[in-house]
C-alpha cells in the first residue's frame, strides 16, 4: 500500500473553493466521456449520516482504453469499470474508488480537507495514526511550476499566463506565490493506494500514484483558470449545472470518439 498526502495551495477562498471543484468537475467530466467511455452519473443526493450531512455521489467510469496495458493484458474484457462513491461533507470529503473484478484487492481511498488560509503547512490535517504518518508521503503541488505533459499542456489552462477579470487574481508568476497570494486555501488531500496482484503489485500501485498526482495537478490548473467562469456561481446554480452535466453525459458516452489518453504507461 501506498499512501500519500497531496497539498495543493490554490488562490481562492475554501467558501469560493466549494462552487469551483463542483464547477470543475462537471466540465472534466464532459472531457473525457466519449465513444463508448467515461463518467456514468448513477446517484447524486443529499446524505445525512451519524450527524454528518452533504451530498453523496455514485459514478462509474469506463474508461478501459486508460488502464495500463500490464492490467489489460491479465484482466478480462468488461472488468476495468471504476466504481466511485463519495460523500461531500465540505469542507471535508471522502471518496473510495473500487473495481468490481478485483472487488477487496484494490482501492483508492482519498480523504481531503479544505482549509482557509493555509499554505500546506498543517502536519496532520487530518489526524490520522502514527503507524500511518510513518508510511505516508508528503507531496506539494504547485499548479504554476509542476511540470506536465505536452500533450496536457494548453496555454488558455496555464495559470503563469492567466488573469481573472472578475477576481484580478493571476497570472501566478512569482516562484513563491505560494507564500505570498491572497486570498489562499489549501486542499489536504490523503490517499491510500492498494492493489494486491502478485507479481505487478509494486509497479501497478507507483503508476496509480503518479496518474493520481497528474490528475490532481491538471485539474486545479484548470480550476484556476476557469475562475471567470465559476465565481459568483450558487451552489443552486451548480446542483443545476450538474443535472445538465448528467443528461449530457449520458448522450456523449455512446458517441464519438474516445478522449485523447494523455496519461503514460507503467
């Protein structure tokens, strides 16, 4: 298993932070749906649990063109469906990725915490065990200077060169912007990878890492850089997006052709 702690500092309030991932989410789902593939919607509602209330999610992602080709090659047609179930209870949230082949062999399990004014300096933001933070692996994502892919790379999605009309905020081009912009958040994000398939275990588990750091990284570029299109959105006016989101989703997955795979093989 392995389990690392992504802190992404993003130049937003943890308030304005809400309305933007649910606004960033809907639209990169719509990216990579298409011919045959992508994100299913099967649930979308309000929970209330043990006095904890948000909104839970239940998707399935088809996206079997994605896997690496190790796992393609040992595992039968129909078995690399993803199945995700999150409960939004921001600013805290949980979500636990499963396989239906694999069913208890592989997990992701990621918990975050949004925190207001932080700057990824919290230790243990989300108290867990000593046994833990001895295993655990810290990793700071800095969304101007990481570096990504060519084939991830559009100049409208850089935040080095984009500027907010509505906020003024941006382009972050000060190597330590991290340190020095207003308003600040930061999303701790802890995340435990495991896949117990003998032989391909070491090297499966280290690509999820690497595909999930990725991920995290396109995304709160793309988040930044749709600011002008989210803020001063309602969550009403996201709980509506995401309804279209849903309908548009379910045409686009039976048409068209296949995303463009930009993430790398093992």
């Amino acid at each position: 298993m392995i389990i690392n702690e992504y802190r992404v500092i993003n130049n937003c309030t943890e308030e304005e932070y809400q309305v933007a991932q649910l606004y960033a989410t809907a639209v990169a789902s719509q990216e990579n749906t298409g011919g045959g593939e992508g994100v299913e919607v099967i649930k979308n509602e309000p929970y209330e649990k043990d006095g904890e209330k948000g909104q839970y999610t239940y998707k399935i992602f088809r996206l079997a063109s994605r896997v690496p080709a190790i796992v393609k090659a040992v595992a039968p047609a129909g078995a690399l469906d993803l199945y995700e179930e999150a409960w939004n209870a921001y600013p805290y949230c949980k979500t636990v990725l499963k396989n239906g082949y694999m069913k208890d062999s592989f997990s992701i399990v990621y918990e975050t915490l949004h925190v207001n004014g932080s700057r990824g300096e919290l230790e243990n933001a989300l108290n867990i065990s000593k046994e833990d933070l001895k295993k655990r692996n810290v990793i700071i994502i800095d969304i101007a200077n990481d570096k990504i892919s060519a084939k991830d790379y559009k100049p409208e999605e850089d935040p080095k060169l984009y500027h907010s009309e509505k906020t003024g905020r941006g382009p972050l081009t000060d190597p330590d912007w991290q340190k020095k912009v207003e308003p600040v958040m930061t999303c701790y994000k802890l995340v435990y990878i495991e896949f117990k398939w003998f032989g391909i275990q070491t090297r499966v588990e280290s690509f999820l890492a690497k595909t999930v750091q990725t991920l995290f990284t396109k995304f709160h570029r793309q988040l930044f850089c749709w600011t002008d299109k989210w803020y001063g959105m309602s969550i009403q006016d996201i709980r509506e997006l995401e309804a279209k989101t849903k309908e548009d989703l379910d045409l686009k997955r039976n048409q068209g052709e296949l995303p463009e795979n930009s993430l790398e093989d093992m």
